[in-house]
C-alpha cells in the first residue's frame, strides 16, 4: 500500500460526529422504507471519497434509475446535495453527496425512548434495539474516545442520576460508550437549536476502518 493511501485511509477513519435532531415524520417515513434506507447508506459509503451519479448510484444498488431520483426528490431531499453538474453527451449528470455526512441524528420517542438515524452505520431504530457505532469498538478504543467526548459540547465527565436514568431507559448501561455521552450532550441543546458536534482526531475507529472496508470492496 502505497504511502499517500495510507495517509488517505488514515484521515477518513477519523471519527467526526454532530448529534442532531430529526423530525419524527421524516425519521418514520425513512426507516419503515427498506429502500430508502439503502440508499441513504450507500450514498453515505459511496461519498467519503468524492460525489457520485445518480446513475452509478443506482446502479450499486441494482435499482432502476428512474426510481432512485424518485426516492431522492420525494423522500430523502433534505439528506444530500448537488455538489457539481456535468455535460455529458449532452445531457446534465448531477453529482451528488450527503448534505450533512457527519451527522447522526435523533428522534424523540414515547416517555424517555430515543431513536438513532445513522446512515453510513445502517442504525436505523430504537436506541435500545440497534444501540451505537461505538459498540463495535474495543473498550481500549471507546476509553481513548470518551476523553475527546468529555470536552466537547456540554458533556461534563459524570452523569446526573436523571441522565444514567435516561440511558437505562433506552438499554445503555455503564460502561458508557462514547456515543452515549454525546446523545446526553445533544439532548441538552435540541431546545436552543444546538447540535452538539464531536471531533474524535483518532485515526484507529474500528467504525470508520470498517466503513472504509466497506467501500473499498464495494469499489
């Protein structure tokens, strides 16, 4: 391997996260849709590299193109972007990414339930069913990741008892994962419209080596 893709592979399993919330109309039309699912997480995966067609997109998928733009336009218009057009044969070819690639979202449930939406993870449920990317993770790893945790955002390097109690309400026992934290964090700011963003400039995430695996052999 050559050294230049080491640096590349290195620099894309950096762990960057903003925590968002995301309407519990869209968060349901999405994730009762097979499909849609898919193709959020291919376009996630497909992207880190650069923006794809719409065509080759589709094609990934071994779906009819005509029916991808359909999910793109009706369903999934606020998770990706145009980032440059082309003419080819003379006709327009859009390139496209996600609008927000390092976003995990969050849905509000019932009582203290929490739903996570992560596209390029494919967690697409409850907090207590699907759990986190930071589950694949080995404790030595999630140890190293929570100190960059504890300094961002609001998080504060103990819990309240009301904030252990919303993690047992939604499966999370201790030890905490580092993306547990984070939730806690971005919960805090959903009233003030405050995403809480974490920064994790480690280039050993299990999560984001196996991404890059993923596309590699996708590729």
């Amino acid at each position: 391997m050559s050294a230049a893709l080491q640096h590349s592979m290195a620099s894309e399993a950096r762990c960057r996260m903003e925590i968002a919330p995301i309407d519990p109309e869209v968060y349901t039309v999405i994730v009762n849709h097979p499909m849609r699912k898919e193709v959020l997480r291919a376009l996630y995966i497909m992207a880190r590299s650069g923006p794809v067609s719409k065509q080759v997109l589709a094609d990934s998928l071994s779906i009819d193109y005509h029916q991808l733009v359909y999910q793109l336009n009706h369903h999934l218009r606020d998770f990706w972007t145009v980032v440059e057009e082309r003419k080819v044969r003379g006709t327009r070819m859009e390139l496209i990414a996600p609008s927000h690639p390092n976003t995990v979202y969050l849905a509000l449930g019932n009582g203290k339930s929490i739903n996570i939406f992560d596209p390029p993870a494919n967690l697409f449920g409850a907090l207590s069913k699907v759990g986190t990317r930071c589950d694949s993770c080995p404790p030595a790893q999630q140890a190293r990741c929570m100190a960059f945790v504890d300094n961002g955002c609001t998080c504060t390097a103990s819990l309240s008892p009301a904030e252990r109690d919303v993690l047992k309400a939604n499966g999370r026992v201790a030890p905490y994962k580092p993306l547990d934290k984070s939730i806690l964090c971005a919960l805090k700011g959903i009233s003030s419209g405050e995403a809480c963003s974490v920064n994790i400039p480690c280039d050993e995430c299990a999560f984001m080596r196996k991404t890059i695996k993923v596309k590699s052999d996708g590729a």
